[in-house]
C-alpha cells in the first residue's frame, strides 16, 4: 500500500533471427516464453495482494471508524472513540519503514499547529508489531514526536497486531482521516508532503 509503484557466435544462416547463446539456441525461444509467463504470473500476484488489501482498507470510507484501545509508549493507554468531537489522523507506521521516517516529523509539525491554533484534531501513530521495541522507542525519541504513539503489540497473529487487522493495513505508511463525528472520511496509502497531510486534514474537518 507501496506505490511504483520492478556474444556473438557464427551460425549457419538457418539460424540467424534465433535468439540465444551456443547449444542451446534452439531452445531459447522455448525458456524465453516460459520465463515470461513466470515473470507476468508473478507480477499479477504481487499486485493482487496489495490491492485486495488496499480495498479492505479502503471500503472503511464512509463507516464509522472501529473502535480500539491503543497502549501508548509511555504506559498510558488511548481508546479511540474518546476522541469524538476531534477530526484523527490515524498513522500507521513502522521503525524499519523509510518513508515513515520522512513522513512522521511532517505530522508532528502539523500537529503543532493544530495545537498553537486551538484546533480540535489529534494525530495517532499506530507502529508495528514487526518491529524491534527498542529500535521503535529511539525512532520516536529521536524525531522529538509529541502526538501519541503506540505500538500494536497484542493479539496471537505473529506479524499483525489486531488495529492493524481492524483496519485491514498492509502497507507503511497508511494514514486513515476521521471526521469528528467519528466516520473514516479518508484514506492514504504511502508517504505524504506536509500539503496532503493539511488537505485531507481540511477535507476532514
């Protein structure tokens, strides 16, 4: 959810147009067509899986957001229906996740603001269960982040922790925008500027 976005050999002249090398000419168009499938199977799936995903996430538009409690990263725990009356980004990030590291401090900053102007709305980082606590715990520290943090650590899944299967995310960064009556009016899957985060932040409000 992300976005992309992966010799010359004499031959009698029968042969020439063949594509291939030494003994084995005559079996490269063959191995060729083969490897082809095998390459185009394998992109339609890799691109299968996250968009099924992405429809998961993305079929939240319009619902009320599922309600969660999050323990946060100094022991205190937020529970996500106690933010009615605020507009919630909903940021779900990992440590080993490089456009999360651009993406969080533009959060904060945004966050400041919101803060200085008295606007009612509330950043949540959601981090992954995949991640090495301590290596989580200096990611936060370092980029100075004041919004609540958390990691989704419990539930029995090995990779996933349950807001993350809540919400039916795959990919890092996912930022999920909810409107103050508590209904997901946004989605977006990968890195934002500091303008998308105010745009879909105004579209919210």
């Amino acid at each position: 959810m992300t976005e992309s976005n992966d010799h010359v050999i004499d031959t009698p002249a029968t042969e020439h147009g063949r594509i291939g090398y030494g003994g084995y000419a005559k079996y490269s168009p063959l191995g060729l067509a083969v490897l082809l499938v095998v390459v185009l199977l394998a992109i339609g799936i890799y691109q299968r899986g996250p968009e099924e995903s992405n429809n998961q996430v993305g079929q939240l538009v319009g619902k009320p957001a599922p309600d969660f409690t999050l323990t946060l990263l100094d022991g205190s725990t937020l529970r996500l229906s106690n933010l009615r009356g605020s507009v919630v980004a909903l940021n779900f990030w990992a440590d080993w996740c490089v456009p999360c590291k651009i993406e969080l401090p533009r959060l904060q900053t945004v966050s400041n603001d919101a803060r200085q102007n008295g606007q009612a709305l509330t950043i949540v980082g959601v981090g992954s269960k995949r991640d090495y606590d301590k290596n989580a715990r200096d990611l936060i520290a370092r980029l100075g982040l004041t919004f609540p943090v958390g990691r989704d650590t419990a539930g029995d899944d090995e990779l996933s922790g349950p807001i993350q299967l809540l919400y039916g995310v795959s990919n890092y960064p996912t930022t999920i925008f909810i409107r103050a009556d508590g209904i997901v009016d946004a989605v977006h899957i990968g890195e934002m500027s500091e303008d998308q985060i105010r745009e879909y932040l105004a579209g919210s409000a």
